[in-house]
C-alpha cells in the first residue's frame, strides 16, 4: 500500500510546518512511498557534476524511520520539464551520461529504495505521429535509440542487484497498441537476459474505463511473464474525457460509483496477481486537491481515498473492501 507524495520545498510537502497531519496518515495507512516529483531527473542531478539528494534523503529517512518503504521515481524519463537543461544541450557521449546517471542514483540508495522505475514512459500513445516503431520519439531515443531503456537497466542492475527493477507506464490497461510494444520488449528483455523484475501500470484511470476484464487482462499478459505486477499511479476521477462536466460537486452517487470503482482495481489485482509477483498498489497523492489533475484540466475532481480535511472517502472504503474480497 503507498502513496506519492510531495516533499522537500514543494507547495504540499508533508514536511512543511503543518504537515504533521498528512504525516500522521501516512503512518496509519501507507507502507511504501513515492516521490510525486523530488527524485526525478532535474531533482537529483541539476547538473553535469551536480547531485542534490538533500530533500529526497529527508523523505527516505523519514520513511525508513517509520518502516516504510521507498519506491523510486524515475531514473530515465522523457519528459521536457524533467529533463534538466544541461543534459538536453550536452555534446559529450550519452551512453556514458545516461550510465553514470543510473549507477550513480541507484547505487546512492542502494539498500535503501527496494524498487525503480528505471525507465517512465518509453512507448508513444496509440495514434502519436512521431512514433517510431512505437517508440516515444524522446531526447534519449533521439541520441541512442531504442537501446536506451536496457542500457538503463543493466546500469541500474549494476549498482543495485537487489532492488526491483521496473518499466513504468500509463494506458497500458486499456486495451492500447501501446500495451503489446512494452510486451514486446518484456519478452525480448527476457530472451536477452536483460534484467527487468516488472512493469509498472501508472493506471491514471477513471469511473467509466477501463472496463474489469481489460485491467485483469492485462496484469495476466505481465503474470504470464513471470514479471511483477505494480500498480504504481493509481487515481480514479469522477469527470471522463467522454464526460469532462458531468460532476460539478462530488455527489453521493459520484462517491459510490469510485468506491465501487477501486474495489474492483484491488480485487482484480488480489485476483490475478500472485502473492509473489504483487509488487504493490501505490496511489497518485494523499488527498484530492493534493492530486495533478487539478491543474491539468482546470475542472474540478476528487480523484484520491482521502477528502482535503484528510477523511477516509468511499473511495478508501472500497479499496478495504478490494482487499477482502
Ligand atoms: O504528479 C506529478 C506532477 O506534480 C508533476 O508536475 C508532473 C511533471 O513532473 O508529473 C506528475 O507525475 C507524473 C509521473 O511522474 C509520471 N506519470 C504521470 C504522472 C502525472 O502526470
């Protein structure tokens, strides 16, 4: 059971003066952390010879302090924003700069975070114009194709033979072309002994889609590798790209259909992922204005398990239910 949070100097940090609270909560409820944003690319390594693990040591210590586990958030990404200016205009070999980056993070916590994303978002959106063999047409595949993401891995493997390693995605679940490149890749991982524990379902879902059987179909294309199985993003808003208005305050009726929407998500994990391939339900933020779907389509939501006076939803309720199922 984890959450992502928010941490170091950011607006909702549980570190901020009154973030005993969140603190507290996560103490009851949570056995792993992530970090939403401190340990990604631009956080960790600002520059060539710059590493800053000042506010992600905070947040593990913390965690570890309370018996909880870190999960780590994300080694390779493509992201623009997250992909610190100095690496974008480097003229220096890449192979070395991504190899260094990876071994020199993992091998920071090594014995301190028990699993990676070592590579987010590698694979293009069905229907994305710039795909390459449905590659992502990133900086790093731009710079070393596709070789990039088990470059990651066995980099990451290097430093830290123990941890977990994951390939972390979104729109895995629901029936994508996406989902059948990142099996193609799983499989040919395996065939090449390139090291890779699991792939990562972000799983930024909603109350209407996927349906169950997509989400139970694709955790078993990953059982069926003999891979673990992460949830590792999970929020479930009310308001739909099909229906982006329909809920202008959280009704009861919205509440239920999350609740019995999370119910589902656990119960279909509990259901096809074997005890020792389950490598946990993570949860995208603490409480719902605490979420980035907030921001990004500028309606309201109420995506998570906890209310913004931090009161157990239906949604909480559900996902208990999903677990005793
Ligand atoms: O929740 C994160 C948000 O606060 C950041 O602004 C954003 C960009 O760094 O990243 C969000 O988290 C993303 C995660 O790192 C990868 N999967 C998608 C998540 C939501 O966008």
């Amino acid at each position: 059971m984890g959450v992502a949070v928010s941490a170091g100097s950011e607006t909702n940090s549980i570190f901020r003066n009154d973030g005993g609270i969140d603190r507290t909560l996560i103490q009851q409820h949570f056995s792993q952390l992530t970090a939403g944003n401190i340990m990604k690319m631009s956080y960790l390594h600002p520059s060539e010879n710059t590493y800053t693990f000042e506010h992600a040591d905070q947040l593990v210590n913390f965690a570890l302090e309370n018996n909880i586990s870190i999960h780590g958030h994300t080694l390779i990404w493509h992201s623009d924003y997250q992909i610190p200016t100095w690496m974008k205009n480097y003229t220096g070999d890449y192979a070395t700069l991504l190899q260094e980056h990876v071994q020199n993070i993992t091998s920071y916590y090594a014995g301190r975070v028990v699993s990676w994303d070592v590579v987010n978002e590698a694979f293009a959106d069905d229907g994305d114009s710039n795909a390459i063999n449905g590659y992502r047409n990133s900086l790093w595949y731009q710079k070393l194709g596709p070789g990039y993401i088990e470059q990651a891995f066995i980099a990451a493997d290097a430093a830290d033979p123990v941890a977990d390693l994951y390939y972390n995605d979104y729109n895995l679940e629901g029936g994508q072309q996406k989902f059948d490149y990142v099996l193609a890749m799983v499989d040919d991982f395996k065939a090449r002994d390139i090291p890779i524990d699991g792939v990562g379902f972000q799983m930024h879902i909603n109350i209407e889609w996927p349906s169950e059987s997509q989400i139970k179909n694709a955790f078993q294309q990953v059982v069926n590798r003999g891979l673990k199985v992460k949830i590792t993003e999970l929020d479930i808003p009310v308001n739909t790209y099909a229906n982006p208005d329909k809920y202008q305050t959280f009704t009861a009726e919205a509440a239920e259909r999350q609740k019995d929407k999370y119910r589902e998500v656990v119960a279909a994990y509990l259901d096809v992922v074997p005890p020792e391939l389950r490598g946990g339900i993570t949860v995208w933020g603490l409480y719902d204005s605490d979420s980035w779907l907030i921001d990004l389509h500028g309606r309201p939501d109420w995506p998570l398990l906890f209310n913004d006076l931090r009161q157990a939803k239906p949604a909480f309720d559900g996902f208990v239910e999903g677990l005793s199922d």
